[in-house]
C-alpha cells in the first residue's frame, strides 16, 4: 500500500507518496516474464507506433560490463517502451526502472502490474535522498538503472532542468552514466491523451559518461544535462537512417 504525506512550505502544499519496492520483481520468473513481454508486447508496440523508427549509437550499450545510470529526456508515457525496445537482451535483463510513486503506484494493483512488465520500482518525488536507498542497493548489486532525470514529461519538448538523484548515484558508486535522446515520441502519446497514434521517432544513444569523483552532485547533474543537449542538437543536424 502507498503512504501518502502531506508536505507543506508556507501556504503551498504538496503530496508525497511513498511506496515500497517489489522485490520479487528482480526474480528468475519476473524477468523470465519480462523476456516473453519484450518481444510479444514492447516490441510488437514500438513497431506499431514508432514508424519509422531510427537509431544511432546503439553500439554504446555494448560498451557497459557493469551497472550503469541509463537516462533519457521524457516527453511521453510511450519513452519507456522506446528505451526498453534499445536495450541489448543482457542489459535489459538486468535494467530496473525508476518510476515515480505519485504517478504509478497509488493502486497496489497497478503498481504491482508495472513493476511485473517493466521492472519498475517507486520512487517517492521530493523524497531527497532518502529516497534513493533502493536504488542505490541495485546499482551495488549489479543491476542499471533506467532513469528520466526531468521527474516528469516536458510538454514542450524542451529539455528541462535535471534532478539531482542519477549524478548522487553514479557518483556514489561509481558507475557510468549514459545519455538516451528521443525525438518524436511526444507525437505517440501527449500528455492528456489515452490513445496511441503512429509517428517518426529517432534515438539517438550518447557514450558512457563516467563523472569526476570529484564533482560535486550540482557539477554531475550540470555535464548530464549538457551530454544531453548535444544529442539533442545532434537530432536536429543530422538525423539517422530509419531502421
């Protein structure tokens, strides 16, 4: 069951949920599960939905023997399935994703449901970093993480400012972090709309990314954002051959 809190700052209010892992998602018949859904249900809807659908530096994931930060821009409900489709079969056995507890898991049923297909865990938004314990068990047990560090989807499409949270875990542990682009996504699923609809995507996979043990989490979280950009910019110079 979620926990919900109320915080208040002066005359704002805000809720805080917090809810706990599902630690039998990380089990051999969860991801066992996991394997059937990726190639009958993520894969059969990325190919519906993203068309065309291009890719460059997929490369780079072969570039990680260990657990890494995976982030990427957030514009639609539908970028997580665009980023467990890119994933290599061994990284993505071993990739849980960071969801928000506000958002996903205020119904234990649901919440149970999301952790079970995607191999997701709550985390409580504002939380600090007490809310980054269990993320921070995974990376040492060898998992990845699979984050959207803007905490919500930009109905822009314009990048916004990072949390702090991916920059504090890579550099607590030493992991690299390494920088998703997706354009077009928001034309999939906007934020307000219940039904998917086909258009152009294109991903665009940065290098691994291994931050200064000496950075501070405000310097980490600055260069994560500008690896970002320039994929972005990337994007928008010379798009990638459609697959």
């Amino acid at each position: 069951m979620a926990r919900i809190l109320v915080a208040r700052d002066g005359e704002q209010a805000s809720t805080l949920v917090e809810a706990k892992p599902h630690r039998w998602a990380l089990s051999a018949g969860a991801r066992g599960f996991r394997r059937l859904a990726r190639r009958w249900v993520v894969q059969r809807h990325v190919d519906r939905f993203c068309q065309p659908f291009s890719i460059e530096g997929a490369e780079h994931f072969t570039e990680i023997d260990r657990s890494a930060v995976i982030i990427a821009n957030h514009t639609s409900h539908f970028d997580t399935m665009i980023m467990l489709s890119l994933l290599p079969p061994a990284l993505f056995d071993r990739t849980a994703v960071v969801a928000a507890a506000d958002r996903f898991y205020t119904n234990p049923f649901k919440g149970a449901l999301y952790s079970l297909r995607y191999n997701a865990f709550p985390i409580t938004r504002g939380g600090g970093r007490n809310a980054l314990s269990y993320s921070q068990q995974l990376l040492q047990e060898g998992w990845s993480l699979l984050i959207f560090p803007e905490g919500t989807r930009s109905r822009t499409g314009e990048l916004q400012p990072f949390h702090p949270g991916p920059a504090i875990l890579a550099l607590a542990q030493g992991v690299p972090i390494v920088p998703v682009h997706i354009a077009g996504a928001a034309a999939i699923l906007p934020p307000g709309t219940r039904w998917s609809r086909p258009a152009s995507v294109r991903a665009r996979v940065g290098r691994p990314l291994m931050l200064d043990t000496g950075m501070s989490a405000m310097e980490a979280t600055s260069a994560m954002q500008d690896a970002m950009r320039s994929l972005a910019a990337e994007q928008e110079v010379a798009p990638v051959i459609a697959s």
